[in-house]
C-alpha cells in the first residue's frame, strides 16, 4: 500500500499565483513603456508639422521678398540667402502643434533654418511605474530651406530693363515684370524640408 505525503500537497498554488502576478507586472510595464512610446512618437510628429508650418512661412515670406525686389537682381542674392527680414513664423507653429495636441515650447530661427520645440497636451497616463501620470513628452525638430534656383549676377547696368535668366531645378524661367501670373510660386523658388541629424 502506497502512503501519500500529505504533506506537500497544495505547494505549487502559491507559486503559480507569484508567477502570474509577475507576468502581470511585466504585461503591464510593458503597456506603460508602450504608452510613453505613443506620446513621444505625438510630440516627435507635433515637433515635425510645427517646424515645417514655421519655414514654409519663412520661403512665403523670402519668395515674397524676391518678388518684391524683381526688378532689382542685385538684391536677388541676398533674398536666395535667407538675408533679408523674416517676420515672426512662430504663430503658424504654434497652431500646428496644436491641431497635433501639443504646445509649442520654442521657435528659433535664423537665416534658413529653423527649430522648434514642443511638449504634448495629453500626459503618458497612469501606469505601474510611479510617476507616469504627471509627465509630458517633449521633441525638437529642425527644418531648412534651400533655395532651388540660380542666376547669373548682374554686371554693370547696360541701360535694358531685361532681367537675369532664372533657373529653377534646370527649369528656365522667362521673367516679364508685368505678367505676376507667371512668376516663380513660392515652391519653385525654395524647398523646405526637415534637416537630419
């Protein structure tokens, strides 16, 4: 006859719950490092439309500049290098950041490049790791504008009101003064784009 040791039974219960109140832990650290992912991924992406919304009014403002000075090629150079008066872009960031739910931090620039900073509206939320409910994501991003076209300098004035030939992306432009319709958009004069690294 085969005795059974009473002793040991019921041993394992106790851990097997360790083990799944372990695992639940875990689960639910990871759900909380995958939380902080998505509200840093949403101030990277508010970081992003806010720089781009700050130097896409920037080239506005350059192409603006250009036009303006059109009949006078010796300051074109000066416009193509972002070295002429740039009003403030920072409202058109802020309202970007915002329809991303984010607030805008920082807004610098200076000639074609431009950095903004932003801080998310909605916190990580609450988590196993203390703390998480009252922290916001942050992100920077930067973006440049490079201007698309060259021309010829203007040498001494030849007494012709003829101007310089524009070249934009190798795309000549014919310019006439009296035909705006025509002229280069905004676009054509300037790329803007988020700088890397």
């Amino acid at each position: 006859m085969v005795r059974r040791a009473h002793g040991d039974s019921g041993q394992a219960f106790p851990i097997y719950i360790t083990v799944v109140a372990g695992l639940l832990f875990l689960a639910f650290a990871y759900l909380a490092v995958g939380q902080a992912a998505v509200n840093r991924g949403g101030a990277q992406t508010a970081a992003d439309a806010a720089v781009l919304a700050a130097a896409q009014d920037g080239r506005d403002q350059l192409a603006a500049a250009w036009t303006a000075d059109l009949l006078d090629p010796a300051k074109w150079q000066d416009v193509f290098d972002g070295n002429v008066p740039v009003g403030n872009p920072c409202a058109r960031a802020q309202h970007l950041a915002a329809q991303n739910d984010a607030t805008l931090d920082g807004c610098r620039w200076q000639l074609l490049r431009y950095t903004v900073d932003v801080k998310t509206n909605k916190s990580v939320g609450d988590s196993v790791v203390p703390g998480t409910e009252d922290v916001h994501s942050t992100a920077s991003a930067t973006a440049v504008i490079e201007p698309r076209c060259t021309f010829e300098a203007p040498g001494e004035p030849s007494g012709d009101d003829e101007l310089p030939e524009l070249t934009c992306d190798g795309k000549p432009w014919k310019l006439d003064p009296d035909d705006e319709a025509n002229l280069p958009a905004p676009e054509d004069l300037f790329d803007v784009h988020l700088a890397t690294g």
